[in-house]
C-alpha cells in the first residue's frame, strides 16, 4: 500500500522570504520588480504546464508562477513544441529567432553539441542564478557544466536515475533474503548482489528455459560497477574532458563486473524484431523478473499497478567504497537559448518563480511529497531521499561525446564478454579513448548545427 500524503494539501501561501535575525526566523519582502510585461516562453515536447493536482510541488509552482505574473509584470508561457524539438531549438537560434527563451532538453544533447554549436547561453556568465541553491538538483548542475561555465539546470525532485528494483511478493515466495534487511545490515554488497542474481533465476516447467530472470539488466552495468565502487572516470576541464582509467577502484569494478557477467546467466538483450524497448520493466511489472536495473521514474510510468509488492534499493557497495550511489546516463534539464533578448531578465524571472519555499527544510517537504506518491514503502522513500539530499547521484559527462562514448563502451563489452581482463581491455582501449578526446578540439560543430537545416529542408521538400 502506498503511504497517504502528508503534505498533499501544502501550497505556496507567500512570496515572503525567511532570514534569521538575532536567531529567530524573520520575514522579509521581496525586492520589487516591473518587468513590463515581458514574456517568457518555456519550450518542450511536451506540454509543462505544472497542474496542481499532481503534487504539493507542482501546486506550489502553479501559485509561485501565477503571484510573479501579477506582482512582477511578467507572461509565463508554456509552450508544446511538436516535431523534432532540438531540431527547432537549433533552426530558430541559427535564424535568429528562438522558438523560447527556456527549454527543456537532455544533458547528452546539451553537452557538448548544443554549447559547442552555439545553441545553448551559458548562464552563469549573467551571475544571477545561484547554482548551489538547494532548488536546484547538483547532479543535473554538474552534467550542465562545461569548460568553466553552468548551461543547465533543474529543479530538485525525486527522480533520481539508476538503482534496483526488486519483487518483494517473488522474493519471499522463493525465500530469498530481504534487501531492505542486508542494505540496513550493510549486507548488500557486489557477492551477494551474485548470489541472488543467480538464485533468483526459476524454470518453472523445467524445460531448461528460464520463466524468471534473477536479473534484467539492459545497459549500463558496468558504469554501475564503476561509480558504486567509488570511482570516477570522467573529468570535466577547461579544454572540456578527461578519461582517467588508471585508478585501483575501476580495475577492482570492472574486475567485479566480469565475474558477475561471466558467470551469472541474467536478461541483457532484447530481441527488437519481436519487443519493445520498455519489453524488461513490463516484464519486471508482470512478475518475470526478480530484480531490475532500472531508473526511477518508472515506478510512476509503469509500476502504479503492479499486482506484486515492490520495492528499492540502491546498486549494490563495492568494496572500495565509503557510500551509496545513483548513476545516470542522462537526465532532462532547462537551458536558456542563445540569442534571446535581455537573458539576464530572463533567468532572473526563471529565478523567480522557482523559489517555492522559504527554507530548504520547506523544499524537502514538497519533493518528499512528490516521492511518496511514486514509491511503494517507506524504505523506498527514505533510500531515494538520502540519494538527492546526500547528492550521491550522478550523470555521466561522457555520453553525449559519441566517439568517445563508443570507445569506452567497447572497451566494457570486452569486459563483459570475458575476452579480455580489465587491466589489457584498458591498455588496449586507451589509445582509442585519447584519440576521441584529442579529435573533440577540432570538431566542427557548427557543420553539426547546419545538419538540423539540412534535414528540415529535405523533410519541407518531401
């Protein structure tokens, strides 16, 4: 059963703002503004508009945005972009006219194709938002960073990115041990993730195929591996990035990583001729896997009704780590355009309408609201809020370089595969991976950008 809402009647009641005088909490107001009426249009493929039916957050935004428009002079516009919207995103900067000031868009995309081609303003040049505010989520902050500069940001919110999710009603009919009890007991770790991979497997008819993976797992295992043993390869520089894969605690995750491969039979592929690409979480959903690697919005996408309990943990610890993680691929986020006019203005209104609370505390209590509707259990809440409020999550900075990207999955799928150990894979990829980061100084990214044209062109002419 999911826990009822605490909070589902919290609303924004004030712009007032909370300072400490002489250690009591005191009101102030506002600076005043008159915008004059400026418009300021939030783009995405999908309407945005918050409904404050959804959630205490979206309620308090729906309120924030509707006093600022009336205090402040400002029209906050939400606008449904349809067709390619990076497409548009691109075409109209490049016409000099911007589809919107503020747009959503995935970090891959943003990072560093958007900001090389020209699309995407780097914020923080103006110093009017405060990126360590803690509205803000730091891992989506982090992936937006590029080359000394903030591009993207997002409002915090519980959807945090890669952990496990598990089937409470399959674990205690198989007698398989309670994942809440080992994470408590510091119990869950890389050996035993192992060994329930590999219990959890059932053929039910014994006809030699298996009816119930212990595992589904389509893609992102070894990353997994890497950043819950403490690891990080990515370093973003004032040139743009580095791939450092000479430390202890990658060669110990990917060492890890073989082992489980090699030797766990689990659900990694999907037959495209015949599924879908969401073919592993309905699968999970319908009962015919144990545990899945999965992010976390789909516990509200796809596992509202589920007929068997679920419930949450994070990757399992590595050995040569001291905390939890989430590791992420990518996550969506809001940039300003490039090109609109007085940006300034612009990111000091986005400001504006997303101070939803007056204190961080106040903050926690509209994401915690939103989560409780998501998850399952209390664990789950408590689990995924030490996530964002511990920022343990984190988004991979080298996703949106292709060939760079390509070349250390490679690299992984030797690993994976057992052709190779961990250490030759790495001195065998190694020259491919400085190839890609030497290439990324002479990209043309502005021929990147003129493809968006070339290929709304030919579709008008079509």
């Amino acid at each position: 059963m999911k826990k009822t809402s605490r909070l589902a009647a919290l609303t924004l009641t004030s712009a007032m703002l909370l300072t400490t005088v002489n250690g009591f909490a005191a009101e102030t107001e506002e600076p005043e503004y008159d915008f004059g009426g400026r418009v300021v249009r939030i783009g995405s493929y999908y309407d945005m508009t918050p409904d404050p039916e959804a959630s205490a957050l979206e309620a308090a935004l729906a309120e924030r945005i509707a006093y600022v428009e009336e205090n402040y002079n400002c029209d906050i516009q939400f606008l449904e972009i349809t067709g390619d919207y990076v497409d548009q995103y691109v075409t109209s900067v490049l016409a000099g006219d911007p589809i919107c000031e503020i747009g959503y868009v995935i970090t891959n995309t943003l990072l560093p194709s958007l900001i090389e081609g020209g699309i995407a303003y780097p914020v923080s040049d103006l110093d009017v938002i405060d990126f360590e505010d803690y509205k803000w989520r730091s891992d989506v902050v982090d992936a937006g960073y590029y080359k000394g500069k903030n591009y993207g940001f997002l409002l915090k919110d519980p959807e945090i990115r890669y952990g496990i999710f598990w089937n409470k009603t399959l674990f205690e009919e198989y007698g398989l041990p309670d994942l809440y009890e080992l994470v408590e007991e510091g119990e869950w770790t890389w050996d035993k993730f192992k060994e329930i991979a590999i219990a959890g497997a059932q053929d039910l008819d014994n006809d030699g195929t298996t009816d119930i993976h212990g595992l589904a797992a389509k893609e992102n295992l070894p990353w997994c591996y890497i950043y819950s043993n403490g690891a990080d390869i990515c370093e973003k520089t004032e040139s743009g990035i580095e791939i450092d894969l000479s430390g202890d605690a990658v060669t110990e995750a990917l060492t890890a990583l073989q082992d489980f491969t090699t030797s766990v039979t689990y659900r990694n592929a999907i037959d495209w001729s015949t599924e879908g690409w969401d073919i592993m979480i309905t699968d999970f959903r319908d009962g015919k896997e144990m545990m899945l690697l999965e992010e976390f919005w789909i516990s509200y996408a796809y596992l509202g009704d589920m007929s068997d309990d679920w419930g949450w943990v994070p990757f399992p610890m590595g050995d040569s780590a001291e905390t939890w993680s989430s590791y992420g691929k990518e996550h969506g986020a809001r940039f300003m355009l490039n090109g609109i006019e007085n940006p300034e203005e612009v990111a000091l209104i986005y400001d504006l309408i997303t101070d939803l609370a007056d204190t961080e505390e106040d903050w926690d209590d509209l994401v915690e609201d939103k989560l409780e509707n998501w998850a399952n259990d209390g664990e789950t809440v408590d689990y995924v809020s030490e996530i964002y409020n511990e920022n343990l999550g984190i988004i991979n900075s080298v996703n949106g370089f292709g060939d760079l990207y390509s070349a250390v999955n490679s690299m992984f799928n030797e690993v994976i595969a057992g052709s190779m150990t961990p250490q030759t894979a790495i001195e065998t990829y190694q020259s491919q991976i400085d190839a890609a980061i030497a290439d990324l100084e002479n990209h043309d990214y502005n021929a990147d950008m003129q493809e968006y044209l070339v290929e709304e062109t030919e579709e008008a002419a079509e």
